[in-house]
C-alpha cells in the first residue's frame, strides 16, 4: 500500500474487477445510493460499486482493504435506521457496495425443504420462487416488494408471522461471506443440525455488514398451507388482547401465524387518509386484533378450531366483537387496514417513531406506564401503538397533540425517546426489535447495553474487522 491514496488507481483496480459501467462516480449515478428511504440520511462516498458476483464482492472488497478504503454494503436501501447509508465526509474514503446484481436463485430444494438465494434476491421474487415449488417462504414484511434477503439478514427482519415462524435469523440454515479482508467464505451448507464449533453465521445475521459481507443464503421453506382464516377482533384494551393471544394459542398452537395489535388511533387514521378501505364495524373500539391461522388439512378444519376458540374468548368478556374474512378479498382488506397504518402516519404528518420489544407478558404494563409518562410530560400527545403482540414488538410512535406544529414538537424528539427508551429498559425489553441500529439508535444503544456486552462486541469487531473497514460509525 503507498502511503499516499491515489483514488483514480483504486477506481482503476474496480473498474477491472467489475467492469467500467458498475464503477458510478458521477453526482447523479451516486445519488440514490446516498440517501436512505425516509430521506433522514444523506452521505458522501467515492463511488457505487456493483458486483455481480460473490468472486468480485471479494475482489472489491479486498482492494478496499488494501488501500483503506471504507466500504458500506447496500441491499434494497428499504433500511429504517440509517444503516445502509454512508455518513458524511469523514477522513478516510468511503465506497458503497451495491449487492443488487446479486440476484440469482442459485438451487431450490424441495425435499430438504430450502432455497439458496444471492443477497440481492428480493424477497417478494423469494417467496414467489418457494410457491412455484409449493412451498412456503414465511417473511413478510411491508417492503417486500423492494427490500432484499442480504438487507434482510443483516438486520434480522421480522415481519409479520414471526410469531409461528421466527425471525430471519431463525429461517437461515447457511450464509456466504465476503470477510473485510476480501476473503469468501462458504457456509451454504443446509444443515439443521451443526455442532462444530462456533456458530459464524449468527454473528454475520443482525450485524448489519458490520462484520463482513453476506453475499448468498440457505433459507428454510415449508408445505404451503391448505387453508387461512384471517379475522378481525375487537377488544376494550391491550390486556384484553393478551388474553386473547393466551386463548388463541390455547386453541390454535402453531397455527396462529399472525396475531397483530393496532389502536383506536391506528384506525382513525387509516380510515381518515385511505377512505377506500373498508373498516368492518359500525362502531370503533379501543383495540382491534387481526389474527391469523394457516392450516395444513383443510380450510373447515380451520374454521372449526377458529369459530371454538373465539367461542372461548366470547364467553370469557374478552372479544366485543368479531369479523371473520369470507374470501381471500377480504383477508387482503384487512391485511390491507394493518398494512396503510404507516402510510397513514405519514399522510398525518411527522411523528417520532420507535421500533421496541418487550417481554409479551408485560405488553399492557408498558403500554399503560409509558402512556402515562408522556401524557405527564407532553399533555395531547397521540400514541400510534401497532405491531407484533405476538412476538413482544411494537411501533410505539409519537403524534404531536392534534392541531399543533408538528416541527416544533419534533424538537422534542430526544426528551421523547427517553421516556420511551427509559420505560423498554425498565420493562425489560429492546429499544430495537426489527429495524437495527444503524446510525439512528447507535448512540441510545449505548446508554442501555451494560459493559460486558458492549466489550464483547467490540472485541469481536476488532477480531474479523481490525481496520474498522466494515460499515464505519454503525452499530458500535
């Protein structure tokens, strides 16, 4: 390496691994690159590289460590925190590396029920690939349409059926990496069972390429199921929806796939800002559940348990009321009502959101104590709470008090987040559940992580990434 950095010989070096036409340098080709979906980040970056295979992910990435050069990988740039995203101007040069092109299904496997994907597969082709072989691949999330496996893994992605299947990390049997020094490592190796040593991947899934760069993925599949029941229920409060969950499980055990939580306020404005959707009570209610059973017999069988187990929750003053979708129509409008809840936030204007996860049993005790505590310290404020109550995560989002500057209140948004952060960490609970950390959350990371465990991931930083090369300033 020359002690002096020549970025024309590095780009030089790029040009020739990938080919001249991947290597973007010019302000327009760099600009959707540079900026993450909610517009919050902005940074600088020498250039876009776009390798097409893991081969010339390493072979970027080893001229990178090579001349010190700082590389932040990309998937679908869907990214919530700010962690796909490059800062600004720092003192060494920065590149972003695209995995875009990294978008074949390399093997689909029916029999071990798995599909091997490169990291820029997106996952909506991901999951029509699984229904082509007739299997299930069970992640779902609002951005699927756009966002990739890599990004996906890198942050474990929840979703919606986290509940009965986990979350990305749980459905991954194998990854390849590209490590900071430019070397590939093959761990596509299918397996449930492997205990031979450490487990590599677990620390490449979540890390948000802080560690390296996952270039492809073994991913489970399963039987696609035979039939859905999708059902709203109202209840008067999130207490009443845990004894619902409790119910629901009771009854349906693995076949409860979904069971979401949205508030009155959720509702008022979806139905405010996308009147087209169809809201199927005459009447709002304090809390609606939108569950879901996906069965592997038949669709009477899974009507059969549904009608018993609401017939439980009906005798038992937890339910006000119930409405069951009669066609897949109708499972998609509700879907759809969950779904346009951030939509909607938007349309209402600015509000400061938090993406949290407490232990399920203390979901009400959380939702009541915080409640309290901003309506203490910012009178009319308007809690958007919605999320996974079946898997202990919330959107616990903050609207300014109706009819207030919504600029000036954002002002307020770090006095806000700790209340919130403050009340997680009492509750036991993450202040990220499904989003990462990226530059959004890195420094309130550090007020609630104990000492030991902020040593032992910077100890492991330090171990595969001693240069700091790897997506500087995120995560640690």
């Amino acid at each position: 390496m020359s002690t002096a950095f020549r970025p024309d010989s590095f780009l030089d070096l790029c040009r020739a691994a990938i080919g001249p036409q991947h290597v973007l340098t010019t302000a327009d080709d760099l600009a959707p690159y540079l900026t993450d979906w909610r517009r919050r980040y902005t940074g600088e970056a020498l250039a876009v590289l776009r390798p097409g295979s893991a081969e010339e992910v390493a072979t970027v990435v080893h001229a990178c460590h090579a001349h010190r050069v700082a590389m932040v990988p990309q998937g679908g740039n869907t990214g919530l925190c700010g962690g796909a995203t490059p800062a600004a101007a720092g003192e060494r040069p920065v590149v972003v590396i695209s995995l875009q092109r990294l978008k074949r299904v390399r093997q689909v496997d029916p029999l071990n029920n798995t599909i091997t994907v490169e990291a820029g597969v997106v996952l909506q082709h991901l999951q029509e690939v699984a229904r082509e072989h007739g299997r299930l691949f069970p992640l779902s999330l609002a951005a699927e349409g756009s966002c990739t496996i890599g990004g996906n893994l890198g942050t474990n992605a929840g979703g919606t059926a986290v509940l009965r299947y986990g979350n990305t990390r749980e459905l991954c049997l194998g990854l390849e990496v590209v490590t900071p020094s430019g070397e590939l490592w093959d761990g596509l190796r299918g397996l449930r069972k492997d205990n031979t040593g450490y487990d590599l991947r677990d620390l490449f899934i979540g890390a948000e390429g802080t560690l390296g760069i996952i270039t492809a993925a073994v991913m489970k599949l399963y039987p696609l199921p035979r039939a859905r029941v999708t059902a709203l229920a109202a209840v008067d409060s999130p207490r009443a929806a845990l004894a619902l969950l409790a119910i629901a499980q009771a009854h349906a055990g693995a076949m409860l796939t979904g069971f979401e939580l949205m508030s009155a306020l959720c509702m008022t404005l979806v139905t405010r800002h996308f009147p087209q959707l169809r809201y199927p009570f005459v009447q709002p209610y304090p809390q609606l559940v939108l569950l879901e059973l996906s069965d592997s017999e038949s669709e009477d069988h899974a009507r059969q348990i549904f009608e018993t187990m609401m017939q439980a929750a009906l005798e038992a003053g937890v339910v006000q009321d119930a409405a069951v979708a009669e066609s897949v129509q109708q499972s998609r409008d509700f879907w759809n009502l969950r779904e346009h809840i951030p939509l909607a936030q938007v349309e209402e204007g600015k509000n400061i959101k938090h993406d949290i996860a407490v232990p399920i049993s203390r979901i009400a005790d959380f939702i009541e104590a915080t409640d309290a505590l901003l309506q203490q310290a910012f009178p009319g404020a308007r809690m958007v709470t919605f999320g996974h109550l079946g898997d202990g995560n919330l959107h616990y989002n903050v609207s300014p008090p109706a009819g207030t500057d919504h600029d000036a209140f954002l002002a307020n948004q770090a006095a806000v987040n700790q209340i919130v952060h403050d009340s997680v960490h009492a509750h036991r609970g993450s202040i990220s559940a499904e989003h990462g950390l990226g530059q959004l959350k890195r420094e309130e990371n550090q007020r609630y992580k104990s000492e030991v465990e902020l040593a032992m991931m910077r100890a492991i930083k330090q171990a595969l990434d001693p240069l700091g090369l790897m997506n500087p300033g995120k995560v640690l």
